[in-house]
C-alpha cells in the first residue's frame, strides 16, 4: 500500500501466511484465516506509511472483500453495520494486545 493511497478492502488468509512491513521493519505477522485492511474502514485518511504485505512461502491465498460490497450491506441490512464494526474492534484489539510495548 503506497504513501497517500486510499481505499476500502478487507483481505483474509485462506491459505498461508504473510508479514506486514514498513520500510523492511516487520511489523506483524499474519496467519491463516487472520485479516488485515481493517484500518481502511476506521480510518478515511489515505495511508501515511508505505507498507508492504510480504509471503516467504508458494500458495498463500487471499480472499478480497470490496468496501463497496460491505458498504451496501450496511446500507440495506439492519444492523450489519453495528456488527461489523464490533468484529473490526475485535480484531485490533486482538493487534493491540499482541504488540511488545
């Protein structure tokens, strides 16, 4: 994801797994069936960092969940949106309790 870049996914490990980096600093590391894109839903602002999602392994596989499609369910199913966004406090909260500070 570049410098400035905005957009709305949500990408979930099916198979493998990958690291998160910031100018080559390991930031996480993701495994199956983990999701990561989350921020772009709670955060509108473009990105500030270049950060790259890195495998080391053949086969990883990704599902990718437009934010158009999570946005017209929120629009058209009562209470979606309410349990979207607690599944996406629940994972950085998950990412919170997991970094070394």
């Amino acid at each position: 994801v570049g410098v400035g870049r905005s957009f709305q996914r949500l990408y979930q490990i099916s198979k493998g797994s990958c690291r998160t980096e910031i100018s080559g600093q390991v930031l996480s590391v993701l495994l199956q069936n983990e999701v990561f894109g989350e921020t772009s839903f709670v955060d509108e602002d473009p990105t500030s960092n270049d950060c790259s999602i890195v495998t080391d392994c053949d086969g990883v596989e990704l599902l990718i969940i437009e934010g158009y499609f999570i946005n017209v369910l929120m629009q058209t199913r009562e209470g979606f949106s309410g349990r979207f966004y607690h599944y996406l406090g629940m994972i950085l909260a998950s990412r919170l309790a997991r970094l070394d500070l």
